[in-house]
C-alpha cells in the first residue's frame, strides 16, 4: 500500500487530473 500511496503522490504532483480520476476508480 505504501507504493501505491507513493506513487499517488507522484502523480498528484505531476499530474492532479489523472490523481483524482485514480482515486474515483480505486
């Protein structure tokens, strides 16, 4: 899970649309 989470901060720091659209699927 701790990937995961990483790899959602990732994202949300590059790429806010695409997080939020990960976290409405999960």
């Amino acid at each position: 899970m701790r990937i995961a989470l990483f790899a959602t901060c990732v994202v949300d720091a590059m790429y806010p649309k695409v997080a939020l659209a990960t976290v409405r699927v999960l």
